[in-house]
C-alpha cells in the first residue's frame, strides 16, 4: 500500500471520527428555539445548547412557569444549589420550545450521555421515552445506562414541547451535562450508525493491533516489548469501552453496564504498569535512578491485588486514590518523553507521547464532563487509533530487516542443500534413514536389497589415433550426461562417478534399470550419429545390472564424505559390465534381476552365450538387452559358457 493510499485511509477514518461529534448549535435562548431553516434539519444536525426553563423539585404535571422557583439553566452543564437553600432537590424538570419545524413531521433527538441517573421525556405532552426509572423516592429510582435515542412528532404548526424529568439522587451536581443533538429522524439514526461503525473500527484496530504483538511474541520469545506493548493496548481496550459503555449497553444489553463501566480500573493500573516495564530499558536513566521505574511497577501493581483484595464498598476511595497516583505517573511520563526524545530514544517517546494524549482524554473527561462528550473523542479515542496504526508501521519498519535476513538466509541455505545434493544425494540420505546432509555421519550405512546399474562409456577409435585429453573429456560428458539423464527419468539415481561411468540405483526394482537401458541405447545412436555427422567421436557403452544384497554408507573422513556401495551385489554388476566390455554386447543383466520382474519386460532380452562365476563360486547366468530392430546373430544359445572369477580378474584391472 503506497503512502497516499494510507493518508487516505486515515483521513476517511479521522472524518468519520469527527463526524459523531460535529454538528451545528442553535441557541436555546430562555427555553424557546426558532429553526429558521426547517429544511436544513433533513441533512444537518443542530445542537440544543443554551437556556433552557428549569423547575427544581418539579414534575412534569406539577410544575408551574409562573412560580418564583423556575429558572433558566445552562444546557449542558450540572445544577449547583449551594446558593438557596430552597433550590437544592433531587429531581427536576427541564424544558424548551423547538418553533419553526415542518408540520406533523418525525424528528428525533440523540446524547451520548442520559440526563441525570434517570429521566423521562416528554414531546407535546405525552411520554416519549424513558431511561433508568424515575422516581422522586430514592428507594423507587433506578440508574440509566444507555444513551438518549427517541423520536418526536411537531404539531400542526411545526412546533415541539420537549419536558426531561430527570432524578439524581447521588449527588446535587447532575443535569443534562452531554449536548442534545436534534434534526430529522433519518439524519439522526444514520449519525448514530456512524458512532456505532466508529467504535468498530477503534475495537477492530486495537484487538487487531494486539494480535500482532502477541504473535510477534510468539514468533521471538526474547521480544518482551510486544508482549507488554499487547497487554497495554488490551488496557486501552477497555479504557475505549468504557467510554462508550453507554452505546455498548445499548448495543449488547444483556451485558451489565456495571461490568462494562469497572473496566475503567483497568487501565488506570496497567498503562503505567507496563509503561514503566518499557522504561526500564533505558540503561543510561536507570545508572542515575536505579529504583524509580521499579518502584512505579512495585506500586500499580499492588494497586491490582488491593482492588481484587478488598470490598467492593471501599472501591470509590481506592479509585480516587488510582487517579491520583495516574496522575502523577501522567507528569513523570511527560519528563521521561522529553528526556527520550533529547536521548534520541524516539520509538519509547512517541509510546509515551500517545500514552499522554490518550491519558490527556482520560482526564478530561474526569475534570470536566460538560465538555468531555464532545471533545473526549478528539483526545482518547483518535489517540488510541494512531497509535495502534503507529504500532503495527513500526513494526513492520522494524521487523523487515528480520524478514529480508530470513528470507536471505533461506536462499543461502537452500543453496547450501542444492550444493549437498551434488554430492550426497536426497535418495541416498533416504537409503541410510536420514532427511538432512548435516545429519549424515562418518560410518552411517543400510543394509539392503536393490537393483544396481554400472554403466560405463569407451571411445571408438583406430590403433593409430591419439585422442587428446580435452576432446576425450568432452566426448565423455556428453555421453555421461545423456546416461544420467535417462536414469532419472527411469525413477533412478545416481549413486557413484566411477571412471568413465557411473554405479546407478533403482529402488523400483529391475524393470527400471531395463527401461533405462533401452532408453539409454535409443538416445547414445542419435548422439552417435550426430557426432559422426559433425567428425567427432563416437562412444560404446556397456553396462552390467545385477540384483542382490548391498551395503550403502558413507566412508571418508569427518570434513568430507562420500557414499559408497559395498557388497557382494556391487562386486557381481562390475564383474558383469567388464564381461560385456571384453566379449562385447551393450547392456547384461543377470537372471537374478529378471526374477525380480513382474509384469511385462521392459526390453527385449535373450539369454547370453557366457556365464560368469563369483569369487564364493556361484555361477551367474547373463542375459543380454537387445535393440528391437537389431540384425546381430541371434542365435539360440543353448548353454552359456562360464568365464572364471581369475579370467574376469584379468581383464578387469585392464578395463578399469
């Protein structure tokens, strides 16, 4: 993803943030409010601040405008009855006029925040919604928990009655104190969606977010940081649920909102926690005050085992306490990112920058709740979502020279294993029960039965002509490299380079060594051919297949090892490949490799006119792998003449 992509990106995130708090004001001036624009409200929203009509110690179908004790109050904000005695009451009303509406049309009303502990609404005179249970008996009332969301209907003459009875009896500083947004019903459920959407997208990067840290974690045990950077995005998890418990509650009502709203602690004990863990790193701070982060850890972390030891009934002072202990941790966090930033530590001063700016909306939310529904946003919510999206591009900034190295380390492995295979090939590590070269030791062997091939190559040439060592060399590979590549395509391999020939393995039994053979003697004419055509030299070739026990290991030294095959099987197929050099014929295979064949032959084949004996003195009877269209004698042989292990000895050490 390019760089204008993700601005992009974050610029349609951050608008879609802002758009859950913007709107436009319209001035409640002593309890009346004049829409000089009704058609405005079918896209735009307008918020109900100002003056509204107050009558404390009033109900809705008691209370008098003429009576000395209504009032105008400020919307929003919090009625303080210090002043007059005869003022102060638990429960009071709230009123204003909305004129200038369209007539008989449906509008709707939204707070992020219900009045008071509990209210009802009132459009026009009748009852429009309720939220908690209102009461003016302490014992009857019951606290909301949801945000404001209902619908109102104007008159005839577009005009709009709005009564809130609200009941507080925690304390005397209650009120509307979240702003009232007002407009059309579709403009109001679609900005409502919008917050919605919001806190998904929030929740969705922060789990997000902690997933990677967790697996980088995973992935590299020795990385605390993303441990303790994971945990302490969890806590600011529940420091964004919180401030959205009410539209949680609204959303997931069977969740208590209690529970929602005691994830508050949460973070007020983790995030300096896991913050002073991070600081602990800085070795130069730690020299000059050895006990100052450790100390801060000792202490936030007593606070979780005290909140989990005590009452629930002392938890309001264990609270303010927290809070404040917060605080001073929020001024020692502001000295230590500048010091980071002098330091240059920049990756931990930009942790605690954003730690401050979120802590900045945690606190404003505290001091000044009036204006924290509207602003809070800005500060907490936004906060947390560049620092989850700081998160994750820093760490792809940091881990991409781990991934470039692995992956560089991958290709110098894997041509590490390309070169091994030029020397100890993948059949061969399965042969001795081995999966990786570096397992194979000096003196690791099997024991077993298989189909061995030795091929070997001889340049035609008259008495009188002299080949030089390079034309002979060239000639060679050629007419090995033809060899070799018709044994793998025959499911074999090559075990040995010998001479001028090869020692080749056949674990599927006889039938592909005959089919090799037959390749091998279709593919060597063309190239003879060839070579003729062009005035170079031909080749014969002649080779011996046996079947029997053999022993596959490695021999060498502990710098450097080679297979080798051993074994009476490997001395019988080098004996049968010098008979069919000395007495002529291209391919030989024993009778012991034939019964091994079940099927069809793979090619022709006809009993050979000699015979060879072991040095245990067993006679092997041969057979020769003839060309189909072949003109040579064929005829039939009735008993094969053996050659004697001496006779074989003889010319063998010739013929190597």
């Amino acid at each position: 993803m390019s760089f204008l992509k993700i601005k992009k990106l974050f610029m349609i995130l951050t608008g879609l943030l802002f758009s859950t708090t913007l709107s436009f004001a319209a001035e409640v001036w002593n309890g009346v409010v004049h829409v000089t624009d009704p058609e405005s409200l079918g896209h735009d929203i307008i918020n109900l601040n100002g003056n509204w009509e107050f009558y404390p110690a009033q109900e809705f179908q008691s209370f008098n405008r003429e009576q000395y004790d209504m009032a105008f109050i400020k919307v929003p904000g919090a009625w303080e009855y210090n002043a007059k005695k005869n003022l102060q009451a638990d429960f009071a009303c709230y009123r204003i006029k909305i004129m200038g509406l369209k007539p008989d049309t449906r509008y709707a009303i939204f707070s992020r925040v219900c009045p008071a502990t509990a209210s009802k609404f009132f459009c026009n005179g009748a009852k429009v919604g309720e939220y908690g249970r209102y009461s003016s008996n302490e014992k009857l009332a019951k606290s909301a928990e949801r945000p404001v969301y209902l619908f109102l209907n104007s008159d005839s003459i577009g005009t709009i009655e709005l009564v809130i009875q609200v009941s507080s009896f925690s304390n005397h500083q209650s009120g509307i104190i979240s702003s009232l947004l007002f407009a059309e019903q579709k403009v109001i459920t679609r900005h409502f969606i919008k917050i919605i959407i919001s806190c998904a997208i929030l929740l969705g990067a922060i789990l997000f977010t902690c997933i990677i840290n967790f697996s980088v974690f995973i992935g590299d045990t020795k990385n605390f940081a993303n441990m303790i950077f994971g945990f302490l995005l969890l806590g600011l998890l529940c420091q964004l649920l919180t401030s959205n418990g009410s539209i949680l509650s609204w959303m997931f009502p069977d969740i208590p909102f209690s529970v929602i709203q005691g994830l508050k602690y949460v973070p007020l004990w983790m995030s300096p926690q896991l913050f002073s863990v991070l600081m602990m790193r800085d070795k130069s701070f730690e020299q000059h005050y050895p006990y100052v982060d450790k100390a801060i850890f000792g202490i936030f972390s007593a606070f979780a085992v005290i909140f989990c030891a005590f009452p629930i009934k002392y938890t309001n002072y264990l609270s303010v306490i927290l809070i404040s202990a917060n605080g001073l941790f929020y001024f020692y966090a502001i000295i230590r990112m500048a010091r980071n930033f002098a330091v240059k530590q920049i990756k931990d001063g930009i942790y605690l920058s954003f730690y401050i700016v979120v802590t900045t909306g945690f606190f404003f939310d505290i001091l000044f709740p009036v204006q924290s529904s509207m602003i809070v946003i800005l500060f907490s919510q936004v906060g947390i979502l560049i620092l989850a999206m700081f998160d994750v591009f820093y760490m792809a900034y940091a881990h991409q020279s781990i991934f470039h190295n692995t992956h560089r380390i991958m290709t110098i492995l894997e041509n590490i294993n390309d070169s091994y295979e030029k020397f100890i090939s993948h059949e061969f590590l399965e042969l001795v029960n081995r999966s990786d070269p570096n397992e194979v030791k000096l003196g690791d062997y099997a024991k077993t039965a298989l189909t061995i091939m030795y091929v070997q190559t001889s340049i035609i040439t008259s008495d009188e002509t002299t080949i030089l060592p390079r034309h002979e060399f060239d000639t060679c590979s050629k007419f090995i490299k033809l060899i070799t590549d018709c044994i793998d395509q025959s499911n074999g391999f090559v075990s040995n380079f010998l001479g001028r020939g090869c020692v080749a393995i056949f674990t599927g039994g006889p039938n592909d060594a005959l089919f090799a053979a037959r390749k091998i003697m279709v593919e060597a004419d063309t190239l003879n051919e060839t070579q003729m055509r062009s005035g170079e030299y031909c080749v014969s070739i002649n080779a011996g297949i046996h079947y029997g026990d053999v022993i596959t290991g490695a021999i060498g030294e502990d710098l450097r090892l080679d297979n080798v095959l051993i074994g009476p099987c490997m001395n019988a197929v080098c004996r049968i490949s010098a008979v069919a050099y000395k007495h002529g014929g291209s391919f030989l295979i024993s009778k012991d490799a034939l019964d091994q064949i079940e099927g069809d032959i793979a090619c022709d084949v006809r009993l050979y006119p000699n015979s060879i004996i072991t040095a245990e003195n067993d006679e092997i009877i041969l057979y020769e792998c003839v060309d189909e269209n072949s003109s040579d004698d064929d005829t039939e042989v009735v008993k094969p003449v053996p050659i004697s292990s001496k006779e074989i000895e003889n010319f063998t050490k010739i013929y190597w």
